[in-house]
C-alpha cells in the first residue's frame, strides 16, 4: 500500500526524515531526531500530520490508544501482529457505539474482548471444506494464499479509523504495527488526516470489504471444521423477513450497525 500526499509541507517532513535515514543509524541516534520532528503535541491537528518512528517513548502509542478511548461513534483497526496491550485495555471496557477489530491471527488477549457484543471482531482464514465449499469448488476454485508473505498471511495493513462518519474523521495509517517494537526500534512512518471525509471514506469502504469477506469464516458455516460446534443454524438467506428483525432490537449489534450506516 503507498500513500500520494501532495501537500508540500508533508513532503519537506519526509525528505528530512529520509535524509535521516539514508546513512542507516541505530535506532538510538534516531530517536531524539524522531522525538523533536515535530513533537507529538502537533499531531492530529486539522490536516495532515507525521509521526515517524524509531522514537524514545512510547509517547505515539499512547497517544493512539487515548484517540481509541475518545471515540463517540465507532472505531475501526486493523492489526497484523496482535492487539498492543494499550489498545487491549481500551478494548475490554465496554461501549454503547461498534468497534470493528480486522486481525490477521487472534493473539493473547482476544477471548475478552469479543465478550462485549459491541466489539465486532473477526481473524483472517480460509473457507474450509463444507457445504458451502462442495458449491464453491464446482463453481469456481478453491481459495488459496499467495505464498508472498510466510509470516502476515490474511491482513498486513495498519489503519485506525476513529468516528469515520463523523464531522470530523480520523484516519491514522502507515507502516507502523501499532506495537512497543514499532514505535521504539524500527523506522516506520505514519499519517495522521484529520477531518478529510474523501479519504477516509476510501479506507471504510475498503476495511468493510475485507471485513465482510472475513467475517463470513467466522460464522458456523464459514468456520474451518475443526473451529465449529456442531449447532445448528439458521440459513444465510430466509424466505421472508426474518433475517431483518435482529436489526431492529433495541441497543442490538445489527441494530447499532444499522443505524451507524444508514
């Protein structure tokens, strides 16, 4: 994934840091420079912000973990390598509004988190061999993985959205994990947009999508057979308007989604 900024000021920001860069130093001669360039307290204001990484104190991390926990309306994040135990403690404490959570594997941590029906979580997978597969296979072909990547199979990207359709939309994305080791050792860059809805109606649309595909492997039908409980379940699709109701329960997940999209 690559980013196209045209605002000179974000750009005189990356040639300084990749003048930084081009002589290969150790993170500890990074840092300081990291730290002043520009101080944190700028991030996050109307426009486009920087946070390059390797930076002394966890600092950034904090800061996107305090962002979480701000939210009014929803939160979306994805994460290749886990959920940081920051954004964990921001997880566990319930809320009235939908937190999408998009994860290449599950990690420590996630059995309390999906404890709270408002935190939509769903793992990276392949369909395996069912009903739905005996369909998919006579139709098209089996799904398969690239073989790029050994180690970030599903989902590698790092964006955070925070109130996305709201007034004032916030869109942190870049080659950062969100974790201790990307913020403090590696060099990783970051954008910060804030209240440009154009771009982060881009990234919803795209999260959705991949969360929707996934979300499917986490169903009773969609779950690898070793993962399902043997329960019964309704179809997918009803002959009438059943399927509909769940979205009109009060303070519902369905209804909360529906709401949060209409």
């Amino acid at each position: 994934m690559g980013h196209q900024v045209r605002d000179p000021e974000v750009a005189r920001r990356y040639l300084e840091y990749w003048q930084q860069l081009a002589g290969d130093p150790h993170a500890e001669q990074l840092r300081g420079w990291n730290d002043a360039h520009p101080p944190l307290r700028e991030v996050g204001q109307p426009g486009i912000s920087t946070v390059f990484s390797p930076r002394s104190p966890l600092e950034a991390l904090e800061w996107y973990a305090h962002v979480l926990e701000k939210a009014r309306t929803s939160v979306f994040l994805t994460a290749a390598f886990g959920l940081n135990r920051l954004f964990q403690e921001v997880f566990s404490q319930p809320r009235p509004y939908l937190r999408y959570l998009l994860l290449d594997t599950p990690g420590k941590g996630i059995d309390l988190i999906v404890r709270h029906p408002g935190n939509q979580v769903c793992v990276g997978d392949l369909l395996d061999q069912n009903e739905i597969d005996a369909w998919f296979l006579r139709t098209w072909h089996a799904e398969q993985l690239t073989g790029l990547n050994k180690h970030v199979q599903y989902v590698h990207t790092k964006y955070m959205l925070v109130d996305p359709l709201g007034d004032s939309p916030l869109l942190i994305s870049g080659s950062a994990n969100f974790s201790d080791n990307s913020t403090r050792n590696n060099d990783e860059n970051m954008l910060i947009i804030q209240g440009d809805s154009r771009v982060v109606d881009l990234y919803l649309t795209e999260f959705m999508r991949l969360f929707t595909h996934f979300r499917f492997r986490g169903t009773e039908l969609g779950a690898p057979a070793s993962s399902r409980t043997g329960r019964l379940i309704s179809p997918y699709l009803a002959p009438d308007d059943s399927w509909s109701l769940p979205f009109y329960e009060q303070d519902s997940p369905k209804q909360k989604e529906r709401l949060l999209f209409a």
